[in-house]
C-alpha cells in the first residue's frame, strides 16, 4: 500500500473507527440514486469542482460553523431544511470535504478540535473530495461514462449519507434526489460567498489556531440547472455564520454601504509567487505604473491578474492592498475559458488594436478608425466619410458585413413583430454572415442596445411588440457617434413593428451636430445633444430606458450627477462595462448614489467577441463585456432579495433568467411584469405569502390540462407596500402586477381570472 493511501486509510480509522464497508467513498453512486438524470450528475460534479477551486480549506475549519436556508421550508419535505449547518472538514493536507448537519446542535456535538467526532445516530450528509485512485470502481465507472468534470488534477466528489450506529459501525447510503439539490444549492451558494468572510482579529484568544470570522449573512441567487428545476429557476440561499445570523442584525451593523472585501488566507505573510508574464506588448506596472515591455513584466502568481515591472513592486502592492483582492481577481481570471467566444473564425484578441486592425485589412478604414487611437485626432461623430456601406465596413467583402436591407423570411402569417435574438450565433445566421466576419466587434453597441431593449427591458419590449415607440436616452457616446450605419441595424431587427428614438447625450458629441436629428433608418431616429445630462435631462421626452455603454461608472466622478437623475425621476437604467471588476465597482457607486440593482451583473451575448488588453492588468475584458440594471428603490428595508453579489460562478449560467420578472416604480406603486405567453389567465396565480413575498406562478386548472408555460418566481415585496390594493392584470401574454405604495400589510390572494380584462380595472383582492 503506497504511503498516502495508508496514511489517509489511517486517519479514516481514527475517524470512524474501523467495520466492514469502511473506507474512502462509502460504496455509494450517484448513479444509483432513484431518478436522476446523467445531466443532474455533470451539473452537481461541476458545482463541486467550482467550489474545490475556491480553495475554502485554506481558512475554514471544522469549527467554522455556517448556517444554510435553501429558499423556503415549505419547498422541502417535512416543510424542513434537510441539512441547514454546514461545516468544513479536512485542510491540514489530508481529504477534504463537506459535512452537512440535520441542525446546529448536531453540528456543534460533532466538531472535535480538529475533525468531526463520532456521535451515535446523527445523519450527515458528505461531500468528499476523493482522489481517483481511492474510489470505489462503481464511481469510477459513472465519470468515465458520463465524462464528469475533475475539481482537482484527479479529485472527485463523492457524496453520500453517513451514520454512526450505537454500536459504532459506520452505515451508508445514496443520497436522495432533493438532498443532491440541496447540497447542489449549497455549494453554488458557498463558493460565492465564503471568500467576503471577513477574519476578524480581536475575535478569540491568541493561541487559538482557528480564526475568527465577523458575523455573516449573504443571499445569493442560485439558477437551478435545467434537470434540477421544479418550476423555478432561481432559488434565494442565505448563507450565514455563526448559523444563527439574521439579516436584521447585519442591517444595522452596516447602516451604510460597505464595500465588498474579499479577505484572504491570513496565514502566510510570505508573497504569493511571482510569475513571467508571456504576453508580449508594452505593459504598465500596476503599482509604479512605469511603462515595461510584456516580457519582462511579472503578475502575481496566485490570481495571474496584475501586472508589475518588478518582484519589489508586486511585494510593495500585495502588502498595500492586493493581499486582500487576489481571491476575488483570481475568482474572475477563472472564468477565462467560459467568457471568450469560441464561434468566431477571425483572431479575437486585440493586445495591440492597430495590428489586430491590419491583419484583419481595416486599418484606418471606414468605421474601423475608431477603434485604435490613430484617428484620436478627429473629433467624435466628424470622421470623414466618402463612399456608401462598402466603405464604411472597411471594404470587407460584400457578403461580409450587414446589408442596408430587411429581414426576408421574418415575416410569419403576415404579422410583424421584432426579431428577439440570443446571441451572435444566431445573428450571424439570420444575416447570413460567415464566421470569419468582425462586424460583431462594431455591431456590439447597437445590438447590445437592442438586446436590452428587447430582452431586458420588458416595458420597452412590449412596447415595441404593439407597435408603439420606445424613447432612449444613451449617455455619454463617443466612437458610437462615427457608427450610426450599424445603427441602422436595429431599425431591421424591429422587423416592421415600433419605433425608436435614441436621444444621445453627452459632452463628446460635437457642438455642430448638437441639436440635430436624423433618421438613420426609417424606425429609428437619433437626436444628439451636446452637454451633461443631468442638465439636459429637464429639457428631454421622458425615456422609457437609460443606456449607458461601456460606462466605467468607478471612473468618472461626473456620473453622480446623471445617477442623481436616474433615482429621482426612477427611470430604469441598464449599463454595460468590460471587466467583472469594473462591474464590482459600478456596483458600489450605484449603491452609494441609493440605486439599486434590478438586473444581476450577467455575461452580455451581444459583447464583442475581441478581448482588450489593459495595460496593467490580465482580466478577461471586452467592449460591452457584462451588462446591468439599476434603478431607485426605497432605502428603508433593507431585503435579502435584493442584493445579488457580483459573485463569480453566478455568471457561468445562462444569460437571462427565463422567468425574468421586470421590476419599475411610480411614485404612487411598484409595478412589477412577467413575459407569459401563451398561458389561459386563469392559470396564472398572483399570491403573496407571510404578507413579504410576491409568488406569482402558473398552475393547471384542472388535472387534464398543462400550463403553456410553466412559471415560478418568488421574491421579497418592498417595504411599505398596501397589501389590501395590490392588484394584476394580464394582457397580451403579459401580466403586471402593481403594488401601491403604503404603511400597511396583510395577506392575500390575488386572482388575476376573477377581474376584468383591461389593466386599468385591475384585480382587487379577493
Ligand atoms: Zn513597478
Ligand atoms: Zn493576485
Ligand atoms: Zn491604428
């Protein structure tokens, strides 16, 4: 027996004691378990692998107790929690894994001072990372057959649920379906967010090895993988430590907005290491800023994110600050793999713009000046234009960039409506555009614009659907002004229903085009307007949406005054930025500035496909890359639901949530709207629980009979809603349902098939 497998058998034994049976992996698979599906396996195998790589034994010990709610009780059997206490086992370089305890006490009974102590009877639930060769060969078996993604070089979970008999034998068994997505949930929820632990260093005694972590309550959004959804496709986890934190406690002890710290390993005071940087160009040194040639740069050995001239620099800065942000950049360099687009037949990576230009045989051509700084010389919206779309594409080839044309074959029975795409792929389809074209690269902005009007917005899409016109006001444009032709491109995706108008403010538009008009295509029009806009904004139609691209909200301290404008007037508000960190800051400027945000920070399909190189840092980037919403929203309760953290591994899910529900207010009420076509109104229920929660969902009439759409969101009501008037109506396959502002709440049930049709006679209580 080689030594690890004895020394790691040994501490099982001291563990456990020894009995048949005994040993790594328990016997049990996953394949076993009754009515799961080979997909369900791949998604909880990959939900572990993303939690080993947030490496959490590195901090959190068995002592470190965490208390977990997956959505309600009631979604569970017994209307009980199956396992809401948590702990971490291993860390000392031996097996490490998870254990989830039937409730605190248990949890507390069975922490010894360095491992998890035998108690007869008590059930817990394991999560263990094993290595390949420790497993049993029906495990085995099941990863290679259903190829199941590794967490370490040759770790893999294996879960199971364990007893001790009172006679000290150790007894297994499979897990069942709604305990995996428990532990599913869990682990989703915890890689998230255990890194914002904060150590806390007056907490315990000095000689104690364990550190000591401040109180803590995160909620986070977990998207249910398609095989593990009941209905609902998100569902809320709070995460707490100690396990009895509630939210109330954490609300006053942070009455303003913290920013988000990700602490890390306290242990070391060593360096991470340093590493040589392969990317060639010219770099800049993230601490002296000095300018240093990409080959002779270093970045940081654990996150690979930042970049610096010199070891003494990287020291200088890991002991200043990045000590405490290399968890969170090196959680963000993660996702590398998951955010380039693989679809695309051109080079998609820009580390130096006038190169990248040239081999693509654009440079300095048509609306291509604008993106490398050769033409920075000419101002904003004035780039001279001499030939027709040939030109202006760069002279690609025709088949190669958008024609000025509509969309043949998108017209179904003689209806028109807008197109509503998913991504580039499709897109490309549409407008019969091979791979290797990189229009994408320019058609971002108006497609991103687009995507949001389509998909994000869902008052603005169903205006657009019933034909009428969607005001915009776009913020602070520059190379966009030189791009209006791709512009014209949403004017066909409208597909001969709607109008737009794009009111385009901002101090870079040229004082002798401010104030002018112009129809780019006959359904949209562009009124630019030099200046600020929170001077301007009085002057303007009011704006069904905001649209500010490629923001950098942390940068510009003039943003303030337009955030200022966004809560007052309680327009809703979606912005895009290139990296995760530009997002997490953006974050905490909307926060500050009292907004909220209404959609969580997501992957944008319409980003370009070409990465950017910043000089001083190797995080994934991209024009457009990560899309956002924000809005006003009363300050006065602090809601877990409203909060989604700009958490790594939310990302790696699909881009909208399918039961989307669209959140605006009124002075005078909350309204809130789903997209459900093709639903009977009378299988749609509106309920609110515990007078808190907004339930709406589609259920059968009768047994014979499906829901066109099965729906399921539940979130927390604002404060200061007026139960008994909160009303619904639904029409044209959408339901809204308004809450009037007020002091007073009870329960109720809202029956939008008991009322009238129209909207304005809206559902009373019933
Ligand atoms: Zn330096
Ligand atoms: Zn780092
Ligand atoms: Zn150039």
């Amino acid at each position: 027996m080689d030594l690890h497998l004895k020394n790691l058998f040994g501490r099982f034994q001291d563990q456990f004691g020894s009995g048949p049976g005994l040993g790594p992996g328990s016997g049990t698979c996953l394949m076993k378990v009754e009515g799961i599906a080979p997909n369900c396996i791949k998604s909880i195998y990959r939900a572990a692998a993303a939690l080993y790589r947030t490496e959490p034994w590195k901090r959190l010990h068995p002592g470190h107790l965490f208390g977990i709610r997956v959505g309600k009780d009631s979604d569970w059997s017994n209307k009980k929690q199956p396992f809401p206490c948590a702990q971490f086992v291993g860390g000392d370089g031996g097996d490490i894994g998870i254990y989830m305890f039937r409730n605190e006490n248990d949890g507390k009974r069975m922490t010894g001072s360095r491992e998890t102590i035998r108690i007869p009877n008590v059930e817990l639930l394991r999560v263990t990372f094993e290595t390949e060769s420790l497993m049993f060969p029906s495990n085995k078996k099941m990863i290679r057959s259903l190829s199941l993604e590794a967490s370490g070089t040759d770790r893999f979970p294996v879960i199971d649920v364990t007893r001790c008999t009172t006679s000290g034998e150790l007894w297994f068994r499979n897990p069942t379906l709604e305990e995996l997505r428990f532990v599913y949930a869990f682990m989703r929820a915890i890689s998230l967010v255990h890194p914002l632990l904060q150590v806390d260093t007056d907490g315990g005694p000095k000689w104690s090895r364990l550190l000591h972590f401040e109180p803590f309550i995160e909620t986070v959004d977990v998207q249910w993988p398609p095989e593990m959804a009941k209905g609902n496709d998100l569902v809320a986890v709070t995460v707490s430590h100690p396990p009895g934190q509630v939210y109330d406690e954490r609300a006053s002890s942070t009455s303003h907005s913290t920013p988000t710290k990700y602490a890390e390993p306290t242990k070391e005071e060593t360096f991470a290491d340093v590493r040589m940087n392969s990317n060639g160009g010219l770099r800049q040194c993230a601490t002296c800023e000095k300018e240093v040639h990409g080959d002779q740069s270093v970045c940081c050995g654990r996150c690979r994110a930042v970049i610096y001239c010199s070891s003494t620099c990287q020291k200088q800065q890991w002991k200043d600050t990045h000590k405490s942000e290399c968890g969170l950049y090196k959680a963000m360099m993660e996702r590398e793999e998951e955010l380039a687009m693989k679809i695309f037949m051109f080079p998609c990576s820009a580390d130096q713009p006038c190169k990248w230009l040239e081999a693509l045989g654009v440079h300095q051509k048509g609306m291509w000046r604008r993106k490398c700084s050769c033409y920075s010389h000419c101002p904003f919206g004035l780039l001279p234009v001499k030939g027709g779309l040939w030109d202006l594409w760069g002279g690609l080839d025709d088949e190669e960039y958008p024609q000025d044309a509509p969309y043949h074959n998108h017209i179904r029975d003689g209806i028109s409506s807008p197109i509503l795409l998913s991504g580039w792929s499709e897109y490309y389809n549409l407008r019969s555009l091979p791979l290797s074209s990189p229009v994408a690269d320019i058609l971002s902005h108006p497609l991103t614009v687009y995507y949001i009007l389509t998909a994000l917005s869902i008052s603005s899409k169903n205006r657009l659907l019933k034909g009428k016109e969607v005001i915009l006001h776009y913020l602070g444009p520059e190379g966009e002004l030189d791009w209006m032709p791709a512009f014209a491109e949403i004017g066909h995706l409208l597909n001969g229903s709607g109008n737009i108008q794009i009111v385009m403010v901002g101090p870079e538009v040229p004082t002798n085009l401010s104030g002018t008009t112009s129809g780019i295509s006959s359904r949209v029009r562009v009124n630019l307007l030099r200046g600020v806009y929170q001077e301007e904004a009085t002057y303007l139609p009011s704006p069904h949406v905001i649209i500010a691209l490629n923001c950098v909200l942390d940068r510009n301290g003039s943003w303030s005054g337009a955030l200022d404008v966004i809560k007052t007037m309680g327009f809703p508000a979606f912005f895009t930025d290139q990296s995760e960190i530009s997002c997490a800051n953006a974050k905490q400027v909307l926060r500050s500035a009292g907004l909220h945000i209404t959609h969580p920070v997501t992957p944008n399909p319409f980003r370009s496909p070409v990465r950017n190189h910043s000089p001083s840092s190797n995080l994934p980037s991209y024009s457009n890359g990560f899309v956002f919403g924000a809005m006003e929203f009363p300050t006065y309760e602090l809601s877990p639901w409203n909060y989604i953290l700009t958490a790594p591994a939310i990302f790696s899910y699909p881009i909208i949530p399918e039961n989307y529900v669209h959140w605006t207010q009124t002075p005078e009420s909350h309204i809130f709207s789903a997209d459900l076509p093709g639903v009977r109104k009378e299988e749609i229920k509106v309920e609110v629980e515990d007078s808190k929660y907004l339930i709406i969902r589609t259920e059968a009439v009768d047994e014979s009979t499906i829901p066109g759409r099965s729906f399921m969101r539940k979130f927390r009501l604002p404060g200061m809603i007026n139960i008994d008037e909160i009303s619904a109506g639904y029409e044209d396959g959408v339901l809204t349902v308004m809450a009037p502002r007020s002091i007073t709440r009870r329960g109720l049930l809202i029956d939008p098939a008991a009322v009238p049709e129209r909207l304005e006679v809206l559902a009373r209580a019933a």
